[in-house]
C-alpha cells in the first residue's frame, strides 16, 4: 500500500458510504445516509435491535399507565453532550417536539397528546388523550427521522430550517472543520460516552468505540471504490456494486457478506387518480402479468442469493411477512392478464412511465416495464429523465399528458417494510397517501387495527388483512426484494449485518 | 496596450451578466425541485411546501433573480441548499485539486505535445511522424474514463506504485500532492496531448515550408534551432490558441477524472450540485468558470504579442 494511503493513524477506519453526506441534521433532511452518520453523534432513547424490539438505550426506565394514557421516561445517569454540559429532560422534550413535526409517528402522537414536559432533570411526562401502544417502537424505530436527543438550544431549531450546531451525546463527535462535504466527513471517538452495560445490538445495548477516528470517503465511482479497498486505501465500503463482487471476492485480503439483511423492495406506482391505471382492472392485469424474476435479475445479476420472489408487501423474513392473498403477485400470467386488460375497456391510452436513468435500480426496473407493459398490449410513453426530475414530477397531480405521470420507479428499504409504522408506500388514504394516491379504505383500517395491537397474534392478523386488500386493489407493485454486499479488508473486525453500518465493536488491527 | 487590457476587462461585466442571466433562468426553467429532495419520501406536501418557502424557492422569478443578482454585486455568491455552507466556502475547499489538476495537467500536456508535434512534422511521412500522430489518434479516441481505469489497474492495483484515488494538499509536501495527481494529470493530459501535437504539427508544416527556414537551413543553423527558435516561434500563435481553447476542455475533463480518482474538485461539487438541484452552488461555480474563461482568453490574447511582435492592440 503506498504510504500516502496509510492513513494518520492505524486507529483511523476509512470507510466509503452509500451516499455523500450533504446535510448532517437528521430532522430536516432524512436520507438514510443521513440517519447513518447521525446515529455515530446523536444517541436515542431506545434502539431496536435485531429481533426488531425496543430496548433501552438513554432511558434507565419507564412506566405507563393502567389506562395507557401517561407515559413517564427517566434518563440514564451520567450522560454528556460533546460540548461537556449533561443531556437534560428538556433537552429531550425539545429534541421530540422538533422530530414530532417532520415524522409520521411522531404526528401520530402529536394528534392526540394532551401534554410533553419535563418533570425534573432526567424525569419527563407524556400525557396522551389516547392510548398509543407503538410508543416504544415510535422512540426506537431507525427509520428516518429518527427521534435523536440534541441540547435544548440546537433542538428549537424550526425543523424546516437545518440546524447549525452538531452536538449530540452519541459514541462518536463530528469534526466539522474536516467535513467537506461530497468528499470526506470525519467522526472522532467521543471520551466521555456512557455505553450501556449490555452487549451491542444494533441500535441497542452497548455502543462501544474501539477506534478513534472514522473517516468517511465519498467515492461516487463503484470501480474506484473497488480498487481503493483492494489497495487497502479503504477499509470498509458500505454498497459495492453487484458487478465487481466477484473481483472483491477474489482477493484474499476483503471480506464479502450481505450488508442490510432487511435489503429493498422494489416497486412501481401507478397514478390511481388517472387513466388509464384509475381503473382496477388494469392495474390488476399489470401485476398479473408481473415476472418479479425479470426485475430481480436486471437489478442484482445472476446471484440468486441476493433476491427473493415476494407474495405479499412487507420485508421477507420478518415476524409479520405474510402472503396472505399474494398469489396475483405471483401469477405470471400474460394471457390472463391480457384478458383482464380487454375486460378492463382500455382504449389505448398512453403510460406515461418516468424512470431515473441515473440510479442502476431505477433505470433496470424500468427497462423491465416497457416490455412488460408492450407484452400485454399498452401503449408506453418512455419517459428517461433523472431522480431529481422525478421527485419533483412524482408529486404532480395533473392529468400524465399536462406534466403528470402514469408510473414511476423507486425501491423502498427493508427496514421501512417490518411493519406499517414507517412504511407511507403501503398507505391508501387517497388524497394524503404517498405518490399514486390509492384509496382503499380496508387498507386504512387494517393500518389503524395494527397500531390499536397489544400483541403479535392481532399485529399479524391486521396485517394479514392489508395484505390482501393492499393486493387486490394494487396499491402498488412490488417487483421483488432484494439484498446488497458490504465488503470490507480483513484486519478490520467487528463488522455485523443490520440496517446501517454499525461502528461499535468495530476494530482494525 | 493597457487600454486593451482595460477595455477587455470592462467587456467581461456585459458577458458575466447575460451568462448570470442565461444560468439563473436555465435552473429557474429546468425540472426537479430540491425541496422534494430534502424532503425525502416520507414528507407530506405540505412538509414539501414548508421547506420550499423556507428556501425562498416559492417566490417570482424576477425577485429572486434581482435578490441574487444583488448579492453576486457583493461578492456574496450565497448559501448551499442542502449544506447550509456558503457557495465561496464549498468552492473555496474544492478549488485547491482542481487547480493543482489543471496546471499540472497544462504542463504536462504542452511538455509533451509541443516537442511531439515539431518532430513529428520535422520528420514528416517518417515513422517516427506516423507513430506520433497514431499516438494522437489513440489519445483522441480512448474515453478518459478507460485510461484512467487502465493506468490505476497497471501503476496502482498491479506495480503498488501510486494511489488509486484522493487528493493530499500542497500543504501537506511536494511529493505527497504529486503522487495522488500523476495517474489523474496523465489521464486527463492526453486528450489535450494529442489535440495540442496535432495542431503542432500542422501549423509547423506550413512553417517549415517558408523561404526563410530554407536560408537557415541553407547557412547551416543547428536543426534544433531551426525548429524551435526560427520555425517553433511563427508556429506559436495558433498552437496559444488552441491551448486556450484546450482550458475549456480541462473544466470539462475534469469533472470525470475528479470522479474517477475520487478527487475532491469543483467539477465533482458541479456534479453533485447539479443532480440535487442545488441552485446556487451550480450558479456559483458556472460564474467562476465563466469568469476564468473570459479571463484565460484575455491572457492568450496577450501572449500573441509576445510570440509576434507583429501583433499590436
């Protein structure tokens, strides 16, 4: 390894990121590698660990109410802030009132909270007019925003506007003067953090630091990245490109595994505001004419073990995936679906298919759909554009031909999927829903019946019955799951598999 | 002279302001909406609308072009949507390897090419002539992209020579900085290689044909200095011409080496800008690099009078 790449320090990781990270403030901008690099510097009140449960992470205790009305949460002792001052119960209340404002949950509870105050320095109170059983969950989830503690005065931020100050209480602090951003962001161990006794499991238990600096390499070329860890200039790269894993497994010196076990559900949505997918049938005979295979090999390659075929629409794998009146989603049926499109009264009408070409998962998925579509004798409109042209056309509620969208293509995390809580792609509450606009009330009330669950046995029935429902009206179509490597150099030990890349228990020799 | 120069620089405020005026309305008139992005997917419309106005990006076009205009008067290019940085501050981080790229890229490329392109021309129809222009056929035809793979995978990957990406300022030694930039100055020096031999070796043909390189010839002046102090310098002017010519493809250029080598430059932060809407970082840069432009293109016109006396302003 040249010299020059050795690094300051062989304490120092250099890890490469799925993304660059252009904002650090985890309430104003929620990509995911935000949520990444805000989980080294600002610490939560629980964490979920990977039999998806809440544990406690800055909280000592809780307790509820019989009537399920008041919650009160306690502090751990001894927690800092990287300025040096001690994380406060206000400064909790604030840092939740601001991620209240930007998250689906934290709305939830907004709705129907009488009261959120501090009782004294690690005692705060949450009074609510309903009972909210997910609250563990809501203060856990790693979906982003996730509900990070940050000092009082940086929390009052409007959390429309970002912050400026990047002080938390987590395991590492963020070297601002060395962030350049697109390039490099650089996080030092925090000395005075407080691990929890318990072992680390994901966002839970003990978030110890056996490294003092992490630096993160932005590396917006996959080939570069590649050559970078064969040259042990890198340590660790978050998301290699399925095309240079076998180049990576091939030397001896780089570990290969799967990075997120929770992986992605691939998807198209159709406008349902619009013809021609306003009508049932003929989003029906697209999903009935679906290969979920075709898409999966056009995103990952030929690996079968990155891909799985899904009958239904949460993540695979988890307590509440279910295939309950999944089989249209595995039906393959090209003459059925030909015969649905007839019986649909289809007059031809163009769909109008924006697909990202700049993203690989976009730009294959859609590929995948022009055929699919022309199979069953629609009439396409290809439109090729960029992530940036469609995020901002996705939301267009005009007709598809006065600048609006037939369909368009995404992915959504595993992570996102486990359960409703986090996933607004499943919602069908029309005019309020995501991108699409579906309306199917029993979608909506199965939602709620899962929110209302005490235990798994209703958890799963709730979400048995929105599966179907979500089906049968085709909410959306998935067009598979599927999973990425991480690689990293075999001196670093310590790496897991989980939602994010996890820095504790993390060493290099 | 001095009122040429005056008079130049006075003609850059007109050009600066339609090239503001072109640049503020393309981004005004292109698609995408940055607040979407920030917003993320789980933003409602209204979260969308909020950090849209937050943004100032809700308000009629003439006013945020008049309140950018006034800002740019002041030397304020303004603040990155998504970093919350000023444009200077993010340009001002980034300037350092893309400028270091460019001079050494200059240096190596007119190093290489001028001597190339006279000897080729001096031994022209020779093998010698015709393995110089397939060089430059070559340097023309491969994508910087493929030569900057290949010299990684040979001097990087293989022989362990140098790194295969990064940037370490000047700051920091003369050897360090020059080793991360040697595979990127070769990579993106090729091109203008070739574009600056070819161009030499046309315009030497014509030299070497005049009368008065015949009666050096004729009173036995050194070969060497028939074509490098008697031929080389009538050659000159449209060999600074294409080089200046050429500083516009090293903007361009660099941005796909920045990303290849993983080299924190301006043209990757024009990149990034660009594919997340983040208008006042892409106004910013686009100005500065128009500004060097018109200011490279003053500079060339100013060395004509030094390689032709001739030439007078």
């Amino acid at each position: 390894m040249p010299a020059v790449a050795q690094g300051a320090a062989g304490k120092t990781l250099r890890f490469v990121p799925q993304a660059n990270l252009a904002n650090f403030d985890p309430i104003w901008g929620t990509q995911y590698v935000v949520r990444n690099a805000a989980a080294l510097v600002w610490d939560t009140l629980y964490g979920i660990d990977s039999q998806f449960r809440p544990q406690r992470q800055m909280v000592e205790g809780e307790e509820v109410s019989s009537d399920g009305l008041t919650w009160t949460f306690k502090l751990r002792e001894g927690l800092k802030f990287h300025d040096g001052s001690p994380v406060l119960a206000r400064d909790v209340v604030q840092s939740l009132k601001r991620w209240q404002a930007r998250d689906p949950m934290g709305l939830m509870i907004k709705a129907i909270e009488n009261e959120l105050a501090a009782t004294d320095d690690r005692s705060w109170k949450w009074q609510l007019k309903q009972p909210f059983p997910k609250m563990l969950l809501a203060l856990a989830k790693n979906n982003a925003p996730c509900s990070f503690i940050m000092p009082e005065r940086i929390a009052r931020t409007d959390p429309f506007q970002q912050i400026t100050e990047y002080v938390g209480s987590g395991p590492m602090k963020f070297a601002r003067s060395e962030w350049v951003p697109g390039a490099k962001a650089v996080f030092e161990k925090f000395a005075d953090y407080v691990p929890r006794s318990e072992k680390a499991d994901w966002l839970a238990g003990g978030k110890r630091i056996l490294i003092d600096r992490v630096e993160w390499v932005i590396m917006p070329d996959p080939a570069t990245a590649a050559a970078a860890l064969q040259n042990g200039e890198v340590d660790w790269w978050e998301t290699p490109l399925a095309d240079l894993i076998p180049v990576l497994k091939g030397n001896a010196s780089i570990n290969v595994d799967i990075g997120d076990p929770l992986g992605n559900i691939g998807a198209f949505r159709m406008n349902h505001l619009f013809p021609p997918f306003n009508n049932l049938k003929v989003r029906q005979a697209v999903m009935t004419a679906l290969n979920q295979e075709d898409y999966m090999r056009a995103v990952v390659g030929d690996d079968d073990k990155l891909w799985k075929e899904l009958g239904g629409f949460f993540t695979p794998g988890t307590p509440l995936y279910t295939e309950e009146g999944g089989a249209m989603m595995k039906a393959k049926n090209v003459a059925a679906a030909k015969k649905l499109l007839a019986e649909s009264g289809y007059k031809g009408e163009p769909v109008v298919c924006v697909v990202a070409q700049d993203m690989a998962a976009t730009k294959s998925m859609g590929d995948v759909t022009a055929e699919l579509l022309k199979s069953i004798g629609m009439n396409v409109d290809f439109v090729a554009t960029d992530w940036g042209t469609v995020g901002a056309r996705r939301a267009q509620k005009t007709p598809p031909d006065k600048g609006g969208w037939s369909m368009f293509h995404t992915w959504h995390a595993g992570a996102d999927c486990i359960n409703p809580a986090a996933y607004t792609a499943i919602r069908a509450n029309g005019d309020k829903a995501w991108f699409g606009w579906p309306d199917v009330p029993a979608v909506e009330t199965e939602v709620a019946n899962w929110f209302d669950a005490r235990d798994l046995a209703a958890e799963k029935a709730a979400l048995g019955r929105l599966n179907k429902a979500a089906v049968e009206n085709v909410v959306y179509a998935p067009t598979g799951f599927y999973l990425n490597y991480q690689a990293w150099r075999k001196n670093v030990s310590g790496v897991v598999s989980g939602p994010l890349p996890f820095f504790w228990d993390v060493s290099k020799a | 002279m001095l009122s040429f120069i005056v008079r130049r620089i006075v003609a850059t405020i007109p050009v600066m302001a339609l090239v503001a005026l072109f640049v503020f309305s393309l981004l005004y008139i292109a698609p995408g909406d940055p607040a979407a992005i920030i917003a993320g997917d789980q933003a409602s419309p209204a979260d969308v609308a909020r950090i849209r106005e937050s943004l100032g990006l809700d308000r009629p076009y003439l006013i945020r072009f008049g309140e950018w205009s006034w800002r740019i008067l002041q030397g304020d290019l303004g603040t990155s949507i998504f970093t919350n940085l000023p444009v200077t501050q993010l340009i001002g981080q980034r300037i350092e390897p893309t400028v270091s790229l460019m001079v050494l890229t200059l240096i190596f490329a007119v190093v290489i090419a001028v001597p190339m392109g006279v000897i080729a021309a001096w031994k022209a129809g020779t093998w010698v002539d015709k393995g110089a222009m397939a060089f430059a056929v070559l340097g023309f035809s491969v994508p910087v992209f493929v030569v900057g793979y290949l010299l990684a995978w040979i001097f990087a990957l293989k022989l362990d020579w140098l790194p295969v990406q990064g940037y370490t300022p000047l700051a920091e030694g003369f050897w360090p900085w020059l080793r991360n930039l040697i595979l990127p100055t070769v990579t993106l020096g090729l091109v203008y290689v070739a574009l600056i031999a070819r161009i030499t070796r046309a315009t030497m043909l014509e030299v070497l044909q005049q009368d008065y390189v015949r009666t050096a010839n004729a009173k036995g002046v050194a070969q060497k200095d028939v074509l490098f102090l008697h031929s080389l310098k009538n050659a000159a002017v449209p060999i600074v011409t294409i080089i200046g010519i050429g500083i516009a493809l090293l903007i361009g250029g660099a941005v796909v080496t920045e990303s290849v080598f993983a080299i924190p430059g301006l043209g990757r932060l024009t990149v990034d800008a660009i594919l997340r809407r983040d208008y006042p970082v892409i106004q910013g840069v686009v100005l500065m690099f128009s500004l060097v432009y018109v200011l490279v293109n003053l500079l060339i016109d100013l060395t004509y009078t030094l390689v032709d006396p001739r030439i007078r302003y």
